[in-house]
C-alpha cells in the first residue's frame, strides 16, 4: 500500500522539515513504497506536481520538495496493487487546481485504462461539478466507494482552500497490524498542521477515527465529519 503526507501552513511553505528531517521522515518509506513518488502544492492560484514512477527513473530527484512551498502541500508514496509503475500513475494527481493522492485499493466496475485512485479522483471532480460543494462531493463519492473497497479508501484532497483528508479501511493484510491504515494528524499551533500515514515523530500524533472526513483550512481552523 502507499503512504500520504499533507502539511496546512499559515504562511506558505515546503514540507521538507517532514520529508527529510523528521525523526522518521517520510523519505524513509520510499524503502518499501517505491513504486512512485510525488509532491504536489498551489503556487499562484495553479495546483502543481512533480512525481516519477520507477519504471521512469531508477533514483529518484525529491529536490521539488524543497522549492514546494504552498499554504497546503501533498506529498505521496506509491505501493501499487495495479497499474504500471509510471509517472503517470504517481500520486498526487491534479486537475481543475484539486490535488489527490489515494491509498488503498478499491475494485471500481468501470476502472477501466485507469488506475483505481485515478477513477476515485475523478469520480469526485464528478460529483462537484454537479454540485459545487466539495464536501458534499467527497461524501457522496466516499458513500459509492464503499461496495468496492477491498483495503482502504484513505485519501488527501485539496483545492488550494482546504486539505480534505479522509481515513477509512475495510481489511488488512496478516502481515500489517490492525491499524495500518490508520492516518494521524499533529497540530502545531500558529505554525502548522501535519497529517500522514503514519506518526513521524515522538510529538502527540491524533490518530482519525475511522469513516472521518477532517477538513483544514489555511487558518488552520479545523471541521471533523463523519461519513
């Protein structure tokens, strides 16, 4: 499976304090997610990548991150369970000024030439352009999901606004324990709030329930649901 990491800062900035400076830093699980990588961030009013997929590269250029500085930047690791291991099936994804990144595997009936978090991405930039709520878009998409989730549906979102972040599981594997795919979150007053996969320091990490939806936004206020 992949592994997430969001940042939410007051004032624009990269996330390399957590990429390669944290005592675990997320650079770590390239080790055994190292199908692809990527990071995305806003950057005068336009969403932005820079990903790779193994098949592309045999080593791996993470210096964007550090020119990556956005009020809300994404970043992600790649496990796949399908797809080729290409710059084109790396995380995060954008389009229309979102960024997405997915992990977990859902078996969607019409994924069809796509990768299954790619489906999940636009089946969401689907529900919004029929509604023009985000959040009611990423419930309504979550809800169809569900039926076909064969691990996890755990997703970060952002429309340059807000990170949506949401953490939900169906099954584990034997070797992982059970809550693996389990995502935290650190609130650094007047600073930042960091989200990832899994805790990256010995800070007090709040794990998510399972089924929430938190949504921050660049003030750092924060909104938790339940879906």
């Amino acid at each position: 499976m992949c592994r997430l990491l969001a940042q939410v800062s007051l004032k624009p900035d990269s996330a390399s304090r957590w990429f390669f400076d944290a005592p675990t830093p997320f650079k770590s699980f390239e080790k055994e997610h190292g199908d692809g990588w990527g990071v995305g961030w806003h950057a005068d009013g336009k969403a932005r990548v820079e990903k790779q997929g193994r098949s592309d590269c045999a080593t791996y250029d993470f210096s964007a991150v550090r020119k990556a500085r956005s009020n809300i930047v994404l970043s992600h690791f790649r496990k796949a369970t399908s797809g080729v291991h290409s710059s084109k099936n790396a995380h995060p994804f954008v389009e229309n000024n979102f960024l997405f990144a997915h992990n977990g595997t859902i078996a969607w009936n019409d994924a069809v030439k796509k990768s299954d978090s790619r489906v999940y991405f636009d089946k969401v930039l689907a529900r919004f352009a029929d509604c023009g709520d985000v959040s009611e878009a990423v419930c309504e998409t979550v809800k169809e999901a569900r039926p076909f989730c064969k691990s996890a549906m755990n997703f970060v979102l952002s429309d340059g606004e807000r990170l949506y972040a949401f953490c939900d599981w169906v099954a584990v594997a034997k070797s992982k324990p059970a809550d693996f795919y389990r995502m935290h979150f650190l609130v650094r007053e007047d600073e930042h709030v960091a989200l990832c996969s899994e805790p990256l320091s010995s800070e007090k990490w709040e794990p998510m329930e399972r089924g929430e939806l938190l949504i921050v936004g660049k003030n750092l206020e924060a909104e938790r649901l339940r879906i």
